[in-house]
C-alpha cells in the first residue's frame, strides 16, 4: 500500500471546493498526437478515467477545446461507464475561444457545451482559459468574457471561477480584477522555472486555490535522457539542458528519476493546492501514484536547488 501522507487530501484556498495533491490532466485523453506525439484511443481514454475515479486521486482537469471537445467527451464517457461521478470527486474545465471569438456570449456557449459533453449539470470550477491572446481590454469589458463568467456564477450555473494561463505579468493583471477564486499555471512553476513565483503568491494573499500544470514543461523533465530539448513549446537555453543533464545525475545518485523528483517538488509546495499531470494509459496510474509517495531527503532538495538555471533562462522574466 502506498503512503500517500496526511497532506494528501487538500482544499483550494478558500472556496471550500475538496481535492487531492494530485490531479489528472485530461489534455492527454483528446488525442493530440501533434502535442504528445502519439495517439490515444477513446476505449483507452475512457478506461482510463474509469480508473482514475477508483483510484485515490479525485480530482481531473480538461478543457472545451482540448481535441475540440473529445477530452471532455471522453471523460463524459467514462464517467458514466463508472455510474456516474461519485460525490467526493471534482471535475475541473475551462472555457475556450473558438473561431477567434471569445466574446461573453461564445463563454455561456462553451459552458453549455462542456455540461453536454460532461453529463453533468454543475460544473463546479470553471477557468477563463489563455486570455493572455486576446487584449485584456476587451475580455474584461462590461459584457465581455470575464463578466459573462461571473453571471454564470452567480446565476448558479457554475460554481467557483478561475483563470488558466501563461505570462505570469499578464496573468496578474486579471487577479488584480480581485474577481477569481481559483489559479492555474503552467510551465512555471518547476525544477527548472520560477517564474510564477510572484503570481503565485499574489494568489495566496487573495486567498486562491492554485493548480500547478505542465510541471515536466512539455517532457523533458520526464524523460531528461529521451533527446528532447524543447521547454514550454519552445527551445530550451543551453543552461536548462545543462541542468536537465546535472539534475537527472543527480536523481541517480539518490537512486530516483528526474520525473519523480519534478513531482515531489511541485507536492511540496506551499503555494499549490494540487498538482495537474496529464497521462493517457492505465498502467501509468499506478507509477504516477508511487512517485507522489516517495520520500527524498532534505539533502537532496539543497543539491538540486543549487542547479536551478538563473533567471534569464525562465519562459518570463521576474518582476
């Protein structure tokens, strides 16, 4: 049995909304091959929801333009293969743009078609998904993107509201509209970037829950030896691949793999809640859930922190 710790089962922040330390990502389930580089079939995506929800993870996150809609479609799907989402476990999506329009009206039209997709007739958290490509203007406008997910909060059509995005400058600029409850970044937060920092503590005074995602940044953090060398959809700076390198030797010495010390540091946090991870198989639950129960010393944690790239080489630059 794996000893998952008593900080396991955790709240984000304030909004009393129940979760794990670990949370599916469902990016994965889609099929995006242009993304992940290979193929998932839906009898294999649904499979393996259904086993994510007999599992102790109990929290999942997609988004409505994941694979134009098949992620949450699948995840539908599975969940009512299983009978139906059991009442301890959170279903997390987002709104998207579509066609370029990411207007208040195409918000309650993404809702909509997430709750179809999803079976499900309250979605309880819901982000503003990459604002960052639109002008903030024109999303936080009266009648725009950000107010139309507001009424739909307060109409009870969904319950607490979130923003999902990159540029952590930009980010802050929608948290200091002081109307979310609910933070997710990705790529930012890991062994290799801190570029989040500020944001995320920005966060935290407001009281926000905070999803950690993409914390291998696109992979190579999970496979730091496979060839890749890309970081964030982008290349990686010579600095990062020359941590890459020192850090996976590093995990050896401690007889670990950079994938699971990229997970335990993302766990340890204080500033996240939970910790998305995207998987696409099964059989990956079981070494996911054995990572999230490993234990690496303090010592440890120094010498790695020590291999940290400067700051210069982080996808923004600190504030």
């Amino acid at each position: 049995m794996i000893d998952l710790g008593d900080n396991w089962n955790r709240t984000l922040g304030s909004t009393g909304v129940s979760t794990t330390a670990v949370t599916i990502g469902g990016g994965p389930l889609g099929s995006q091959p242009q993304l992940f580089g290979y193929e998932t079939p839906q009898a294999q995506a649904v499979e393996l929801v259904e086993a994510v929800l007999d599992s102790l993870i109990r929290s999942i996150d997609t988004a409505n333009g994941y694979s134009d809609g098949a992620s949450e479609t699948r995840i539908g799907l599975g969940l009512a293969a299983h009978g139906g989402k059991p009442d301890d476990f959170l279903v997390v999506t987002k709104v998207d743009a579509k066609d370029n329009d990411y207007s208040g009206e195409r918000v309650r039209q993404s809702v909509a078609e997430s709750k179809k997709r999803l079976g499900l007739e309250t979605l309880p958290v819901v982000h503003l998904h990459d604002p960052e490509n639109f002008a903030f203007e024109e999303m936080s406008a009266p009648g725009g993107a950000v107010e139309a997910l507001m009424a739909l909060r307060d109409e009870g059509a969904i319950g607490h509201i979130g923003l999902a995005g990159g540029p952590s400058q930009e980010m802050s600029r929608y948290l200091d509209l002081g109307i979310f409850e609910v933070l997710l970044v990705h790529n930012r937060w890991t062994l290799l970037d801190r570029s989040a920092g500020d944001l995320l503590k920005q966060a935290r005074d407001a009281g926000m829950g905070v999803f950690n995602a993409a914390i291998y940044g696109g992979g190579i953090l999970a496979a730091p030896r496979s060839g890749k060398t890309m970081y964030g959809y982008g290349q990686a700076s010579k600095d990062t691949l020359a941590a890459v390198s020192a850090m996976a030797d590093l995990c050896d010495e401690y007889g670990t793999d950079l994938a699971t010390a990229a997970l335990q540091f993302s766990l340890r946090q204080p500033l996240v809640d939970t910790t998305i991870v995207g998987i696409s198989k099964p059989a990956r639950l079981d070494g996911l859930l054995a990572s999230a129960g490993a234990v690496l010393p303090d010592e440890f944690w120094d010498r790695i922190e020590e291999l940290l790239p400067s700051s210069e080489n982080w996808l923004d630059s600190p504030r």
